[in-house]
C-alpha cells in the first residue's frame, strides 16, 4: 500500500504531513519548481483556508504541520494543492530548459500510465501521510525535525539558514511562506 494511503484525514484537526514526489525524484533542485510550491502553498493560505505552521521542502519531498479553516477540508486543499502543482510543475518542465526534461517527463508519465484518474503525468505520489497532532511533545518533537531536516542532509549549516522552511520564520526573519506561528 502507497505511504498515506491509510492515514485518513479528519476535519478540525492540525496533521504533521509529507507529500512526496513519485519514485521520490529529486525534482526540486531548481528555484523554479521550488518557487511554484512556495507560490502554491501561499494561493491556499489566502484562498482555500489553509493554515501552516510549519513547513520545509526538501529535493523530493514536502514537510507541513497543517489544517485547515472550519468550512475547508484539509483534505480538498491538499488534493487541490497536489492537482495545480502537478500541472503547473509539468508545465514548467515542459516550457523551461530543464536538462533533465524527457527524463522526469518520462518518470511522471510512466508513473501515471495504468492510472485511470490521471490523464498523462503523475507527480505527487497517493496519499499524504498524515498524522494528526494530539499532544504538544509530538508537535515539538516534528516542529524539530522538519526544521533540521536540511542540516541532516548538510544543504545548510542552521535550521534557519535554509531558504525553504518555516525555520527562518521561528528564528525572527521573513520567510517565504505566510505560515502561523503555533
């Protein structure tokens, strides 16, 4: 079974999230792509009721403590968040000078090639894993870890070093995604 597949997503509630890209395919090693998630991530935040307060992206993978207005569903604007982006990421692929281009096309394609809900490339993979926040020491205890998730893989030196995290937000800079401070 896909990672997250089994983690239901229940309204009302803050979930410590992954959205992974399939294969786990580094494809957000250019501020192209990053800037899309990042520009994405705000459109929900001031338009379909989500709420962050946290986040990192990483090469392959996209980490979020998040929820969701009371008249939104965390799990629409996810699969919202998930459908634009994948459009707007193959797209950009598409148009840009990517080196890599006819590979990752040929990666998306083939990974949504037996799907029938998806027309031609599959990005994200199913899923989200989510886990909901129940207790304060869990929400610390992921807080951390999505914050020192580019040290661990030595892109940076500080949590807050790196441009694509909340850590620059919890450490008194602006950072690039209008998140909410828990």
């Amino acid at each position: 079974m896909p990672m997250g597949i089994r983690n239901k997503i229940s309204p009302g509630y803050v979930y410590y999230l992954t959205l992974t890209i399939v294969e786990w395919i580094d494809l957000f090693t250019r501020p192209v792509y990053k800037h899309l998630i990042v520009d994405s991530l705000n459109y929900c935040i001031a338009h379909k009721g989500l709420r962050v307060y946290c986040w990192c992206l990483m090469s392959n993978h996209l980490h979020l403590i998040a929820g969701a207005d009371d008249d939104d569903s965390l799990s629409d604007v996810l699969r919202d968040f998930k459908k634009f982006t994948s459009k707007a990421l193959v797209d950009a692929l598409k148009t840009g000078t990517e080196s890599r281009r006819d590979w990752l096309l040929n990666l998306f394609w083939y990974a949504g090639k037996n799907n029938k809900k998806i027309r031609n490339y599959k990005v994200w993979q199913d899923g989200n894993d989510a886990k909901e926040i129940h207790r304060t020491i869990f929400l610390e205890e992921k807080m951390a870890y999505i914050h020192n998730n580019p040290v661990k893989a030595e892109l940076v030196g500080n949590p807050e070093d790196y441009l694509y995290s909340s850590a620059r937000d919890y450490a008194g800079e602006k950072g690039l995604v209008n998140i909410e401070f828990v």
